[in-house]
C-alpha cells in the first residue's frame, strides 16, 4: 500500500482491498499488534488510559519517541473523529523527528493515513477500524501562542525538557485550554531528563506526584532489548556518573548548577607532557575568536587521551596564527574554531576561518557550536567518564586554562558564568573535544560537515 504524500494539499492511500480506506482489522487487533511491539515503560505508558497527566522521564535510546507514537494511535483509536495533538521543541525537530518515526510506525502498523501539509502546520488523518478516521497534528513548542481554533482530546510533548522553563509552562497552560473534546482526555509529557526544569516541577517533585490524576513513569536505556551491544559502554565512555543517572537511568539531576568543569582535579590532570615540534605529530588547535581576547589551545591526540601542550591569547585572529606559526612554524595543524569565525572577523573584512586558512590551519568546524550542554558534558566525560577513565592531560604552561577550569562556575540561570572572564580558554578547550569524540550522542558516527580550506 503506498503512501502518497503532498504540500499544501490532501492526497488519499491507494486501498489494499475493495471495501475503502480503512484498517483491515478490527480494533482490538489492532490495540494488541501495538501492544506486541512494546517493551517495559513503553507499555506502562500505553497502558495508562486513566492519568490525567502523565509525565514520562526517559534514558538515551529508551524508545521514548516510538512510546509517543504508539500512545498516539491509541489515543485516536479511543477518540474517534477527534483531534489530538503532538508538540516537538522546534519546527525542524517536528520534521526532523516526529514525522519520520510516525510515519515509520502507521506503515509498519499497516494504518491508512492522509497528509496534508500547510505552513509549519503538517497532519495525519488515520483511517483506523470501523471505517472512522481521527487526526494527528503536529506543532512545536516556540509556536505555542499559534495552538488556536482547535478542540483537542489529547496532546503528547516530547523533549519537553529542551525547551526553556518558563515557556514550556506558558506553553502547557496553552496546551491545557485545547483539552476538551472526546473520552480520553489525556496530556503526556516526555522527555530525557535535563536537571530539575519543566519536567520536574510538573511531574517528578514531591509536590507534583501528589497531585490527582498526575503519573510519573520511567523509561531506562536498558530496559530497550533493541539497542546495540556496545550502545552502554559507549555511553559509559563518553559520559560522567551523573550523566549517565540521567541519561541511562531517566534519574533527574542536578547537572547545572556550581562548577562547569566539576570533573577537573588538578592533582589528577596536570602534568608535564613530552612533545616535540619536529616529530611530526598533527597539532589540533581550539580558537574562541573575540575582539581583543582571541583564545587557542593546542593539543595532540594520542590514541584515545588528548594532550593540552600550550595555550595562546592574542588580540584578534591574526594575532592569534601568528603566534602559532612562530612557535610550531612547520608543524601541521588543524583548526577547530568558533563556527561563527566563517562569518565574521576579529579585526578586517576576511573571516576568521579564512585568515587561518592563510596561515595553513585548516578549518574543522561545524556549521553551527554545538549546544553547550553538549560541549560541557563530553569535556566532563574526557576529564572522566562513568568508568571512571580518565583521557586529558594538561601541561602545567597553561596555567590561565587550569585556572578557568578550576574557577568557570554556572550562573543564576543555569548558563557557564561569562561575566569573570573564565569562559574563553575552557570553550577553545572544548570545541575539539566535542568535535572528535561526538560526546552528544553516545553512537555518534564519523565527524560530519567538515569544511577544509
């Protein structure tokens, strides 16, 4: 049965069968088929048909995203004719994740659905047994104040926890005005733990689970049987033990707050490192470019441990290659920049990124710096992981970057401090880091979109 797909317009599966565009089956073959397919906290969640609110804490790769999909179709199945609602963080990610995923499960499913897409408003209409049909809209969270005109029965917010704080419960509160049509009334909350934001206050704190009608469910990594074999030893490689609380376990953490760098111990990390400029070995070089206070750590990767060797502070980018080419003046080198250095300069009408690649560095950064959430957690994971390995040393010559390490502390909102001045060397420090060992996702593929000049 294909599925034809279409913008701005409604274009009807072709049926398998004479007898229309419906489900072949009957609806208690259906509930079970989906059942079938689900494992541990997926099926406590698709299970739950009485919580009014029911919030779903999950670890990395738990099937968190398929537990919604699912949970979708049930909710159309018992609200036929009616509306429900899912809600990604962002457009792209409405794109980027849900619309695959559903569509990945209808077909598998082998449910009929229409598409029908407007302008950042796509929709499934599912034929589903009995010959009725419901609809599945999709919209995310930054569009909130759009969720107008519509009387829904239920609604699924997934990565609830990416969003910020206060929107997401300006959102909710607007999510909670559509909840009105149908028997299953239901809204679910989903998301991988990020400290104690959104989530937390609205499903994991003492006060919230006391609350009628409310559920808090877990989903552990391990409780997926699907996942690769080395999916946890990776995860324990790139991750700290509190990370992995949150990230394995779907345990809520405090992982924002104190120290940035709370994994570095300078009895543990600083000492001296052998290395020669004219053996040959390929230099990696972080810059943080900012007018006046343009930042490089170099460092040289040696199997899997990273080597911090020296440290530069000029005043602008061509200062900066400068200095580099007067201390390693034969040496290749490669440049893991600021992205925003392809945009912009520190002191003239050339880019930053163009300016090294005058001086022979070439450019290894990514379209766009990597959250730094993500930055921060693989440099805690290279300090030391959930194994408690440790993979950087840092020469005592830098001392300005130990010292920012020992002092960069979050602020009053959860963001690394910029005011002191401690941000600058520890971020040089870390985009290489992120950039090789791809600490954001623990099965991260090969380093991607990388641009050489």
């Amino acid at each position: 049965m294909g599925i034809l797909r279409s913008r701005g317009r409604s274009i009807l599966a072709k049926p398998g069968q004479e007898g229309g565009i419906r489900y072949q089956g009957t609806r208690e073959e259906l509930l079970a088929k989906m059942r079938s397919h689900l494992h541990g906290g997926q099926l406590e969640m698709f299970d739950d048909d009485d919580s009014d609110e029911i919030g779903v804490v999950a670890g990395y790769g738990s099937g968190k995203t398929t537990a919604d999909c699912y949970k979708a179709i049930k909710l159309s199945v018992l609200n036929p004719g009616c509306v429900g609602g899912v809600l990604e963080p962002t457009n792209s990610m409405v794109d980027e994740i849900w619309l695959p995923k559903f569509e990945e499960v209808l077909d598998r499913l082998a449910i009929p659905y229409d598409f029908y897409r407007g302008r950042n408003t796509p929709q499934h209409t599912l034929h589903l047994p009995g010959g009725v049909t419901s609809v599945v809209v999709a919209r995310s969270f930054e569009n909130y104040r759009r969720i107008v005109g519509m009387d829904w029965a239920w609604a699924i917010g997934d990565e609830v926890d990416t969003v910020k704080t206060s929107e997401a419960f300006k959102a909710y509160k607007k999510i909670l005005g559509r909840i009105r049509a149908g028997q299953v009334r239901q809204k679910i909350m989903t998301s991988t733990p990020e400290g104690f934001g959104f989530h937390y206050q609205m499903f994991g704190s003492d006060e919230a689970q006391a609350i009628p009608g409310r559920k808090l469910i877990r989903m552990r990594s391990d409780d997926n049987p699907h996942l690769p074999p080395d999916y946890f030893e990776q995860m324990e490689r790139n991750y700290t033990a509190e990370e992995l609380r949150a990230y394995r376990e779907g345990i809520y953490q405090n992982l924002l707050t104190g120290s940035v760098w709370y994994k570095f111990d300078r009895a543990r990390h600083v000492r001296p490192v052998e290395f020669d400029p004219d053996d040959g070995e390929t230099l990696i070089l972080g810059c943080d470019f900012n007018i006046g206070n343009t930042n490089g750590i170099v460092q040289v990767k040696r199997g899997s441990v990273m080597l911090t060797i020296d440290e530069i502070r000029t005043h602008d980018t061509e200062q900066l290659c400068q200095e580099v080419r007067r201390r390693y003046p034969h040496a290749t080198i490669h440049g893991y920049p600021d992205a925003s250095g392809a945009s912009r300069s520190t002191n003239s009408t050339r880019s930053d990124t163009n300016i090294l690649a005058e001086y022979g560095i070439g450019n290894y950064s990514p379209k766009a710096n990597p959250p730094v959430r993500d930055r921060v957690a693989v440099g805690n994971s290279r300090l030391e992981n959930g194994k408690g390995e440790i993979s950087v040393v840092i020469d005592p010559r830098c001392s300005g970057l130990i010292q920012d390490l020992e002092r960069q502390c979050y602020d009053d909102r959860g963001e690394p401090d910029k005011a002191n001045g401690n941000d600058h060397r520890p971020e040089a420090w870390s985009y290489p880091l992120h950039r090789i060992f791809a600490a954001g996702k623990p099965l991260a593929g090969p380093v991607r979109s990388v641009r050489l000049y």
